[in-house]
C-alpha cells in the first residue's frame, strides 16, 4: 500500500462518514457509521469509538494500515469548544496509531473547504443542528455550534409541528402542514399527532419531527403563509450568526463566499436561501451539493501540498467501494 494516504472524516448528528484516499486524489474506499457528535451522544467515549471504528472500516476496506496515512482530517459536529479539540486529537491520535497528528476541525469549517478553493468566506451548515463559522483571508477563524437560536432541520421539524398543533387546537391561523403532517406520521386528526409525541409509552421520537423539514420548505416555496413565517424567520437567524461570525475574524461580508452546506441545504428553497442572504448583503453564495466529507479531503490535500479538485473528488468518492 503506498503511504501518504488521506484519510477524511466528517461526523454529526446523523451519520459518520469516512473516506481514505491517495495521493493523486483517488478514493480507494469510504465507510459510514451512526452519529458521533460528542454532545448528541452524551459520550465522549461512545462518539470517539464510532469514528476510530468507522476510520478502521474504510482502511480495512482499502488494504490499508493506520501506518499507511500522511494526513487525517477530522471535521467534526462536537469539536466546538478548546478542551474537546484537545480531547479529540489525544484520543484519535492514540487510538489510531497514525503517523500523522490527527487535524480536528469543527464541521462548520469542513463545510466551508467544501465551498470555498481558498478556505476563505462564511459557512452555514445546517443539517439536523447549524453550525457556523468563518475564516478570514488571514487564517483567523470563529466557528460556534451553540447559537442561542437554533435553525437545523430538527428545529425547522419543531416549529412546524407547533404550527400544526396551534391549528389543529384553534391558536393560530390555518396551514396546508396540518395536512401534510397528518399523512406524513399517519394520524387521524391534529390531537392524534400530539398523543403520538407525547403518550407516555411508545411515543414518536422528537427526532422524528424533523422529517417535516423538506414538507416545511416546500410549502414556503409554495407560498403556504405560516410556512413562509416560519422559514423566513429561521433564515434571517442563519444569517445573523454568519454576519456576526464574519465580523469575529474580520471578514466583510460584501464579496464574501457563504457556503450553504448540510442536509437541510441540499433542499432547493428559494424562502430560505433568500432569507438568510437578505442579511448579508453583497455576499455571493455557493451552494454544494458535494458530501461534506469532500471538505475534510480537501483539508488533507491542503495539509499536503497538494492541490485537488473537489468535484473530481466527489466524483471518485461515488465511485469508491464502500465498508
């Protein structure tokens, strides 16, 4: 196996996923495991292991040994605060037994390299949480996933369901969701849906309302008007905290990348895209439909001297066999 191999890790709330590539920007095998953020599991120890055994899972899939790496890249939801990067980059370190320092950066960040060819701009990635971050021209970076506002797809669930409910309970204003939430969990009526996430035994999960993210953007687009509220006012809090996180590094917005990553981003919204750009003037937006582990490959690169294209590595990643 030829050594100097790039190993990239993208970890969050829902998924795992890793990628072991070459030095000439071939994915040789990629693996996936369940969530691993830190403070989604409620265990440092329990997220540790999924992303050292999803890491052995792609190097076991491509022949390859932990002594095979040059770089490893971790871009991490939970690698938020000084103490769980110098958490993270003892236990990888040790655990894997790479020659090679383990670089954990937070998910923000990733998503960023994912967007960005200069590592440079404002990331706004929303996937089941948000997390956002920037990086000036200088290599300053600020990146927070504790906004005292959340807008991921499970807040964005969230406040579609209460809609449903103030409908369905005469508190608020008609809305084509009541429908399409009653279809979509299967429940005869608005107080069969909240009997469903409230019973006291084999209740819906909280996590399951953020399956009426993409109803809830679709109806905004559709010109639903408690949707459209809902959706503009998620926006305009995205991009509040991409204005303020630019201002932390000094970055001007105007000419400034926004990156529009995560699950949530993948969704072609027009409501919640123009939201979060109307406060960020004259900043020009890129949205990726690339796997945010591309970012974490392009950071190994980075960290390589070596220069990659992104699509190319996305193209190769679907491709590749996976563990």
């Amino acid at each position: 196996m030829t050594h100097g191999l790039v190993l990239a890790t993208d970890g969050g709330n829902t998924k795992t996923h890793v990628a072991l590539a070459d030095r000439a920007g071939r994915v040789l095998a990629a693996a996936r495991g369940p969530a691993s953020d830190m403070y989604g599991r409620g265990s440092a120890e329990v997220a540790i292991e999924v992303l050292v055994t999803t890491a052995r899972s792609a190097l076991g899939a491509a022949g390859a040994a932990p002594a095979d790496l040059g770089a490893s890249v971790w871009s991490l939801a939970g690698a938020d605060w000084p103490e769980d990067h110098a958490l993270l980059e003892r236990e990888l370190a040790a655990r894997l037994g790479a020659p090679c320092a383990p670089l954990v950066v937070n998910d923000a960040l990733g998503g960023l390299r994912t967007g960005a060819p200069d590592y440079v701009g404002i990331s706004i990635v929303c996937g089941t949480f948000n997390a956002i971050g920037a990086r000036s021209r200088d290599g300053r970076t600020f990146h927070l996933g504790f906004w005292p506002d959340r807008a991921g797809g499970f807040d964005l669930g969230h406040e579609a369901l209460r809609a449903v409910y103030r409908h369905g309970l005469d508190l608020g204003p008609a809305t084509a969701l009541t429908e399409r939430a009653l279809a979509l969990f299967e429940a005869e009526s608005v107080l069969a849906l909240l009997h469903a996430f409230t019973r006291r035994e084999g209740r819906l999960s909280l996590r399951q309302a953020e399956r009426l993210a993409p109803v809830l953007l679709d109806l905004a687009d559709a010109g639903d008007a408690v949707a459209t509220a809902i959706v503009r006012e998620s926006g305009g809090r995205l991009g509040d905290q991409a204005r303020t996180a630019a201002a932390r590094v000094g970055l001007p917005v105007a000419g400034a990348r926004v990156v529009l990553a995560g699950g949530v981003m993948q969704h072609p919204s027009a409501t919640l895209a123009d939201a979060i750009l109307a406060r960020l003037p004259g900043a020009v937006p890129v949205r990726t439909s690339k796997p945010p582990v591309i970012g974490a490959l392009l950071l190994g690169y980075d960290a390589l001297g070596l220069a990659m294209d992104g699509d190319a590595l996305a193209k190769s990643l679907a491709e590749a066999r996976e563990a």
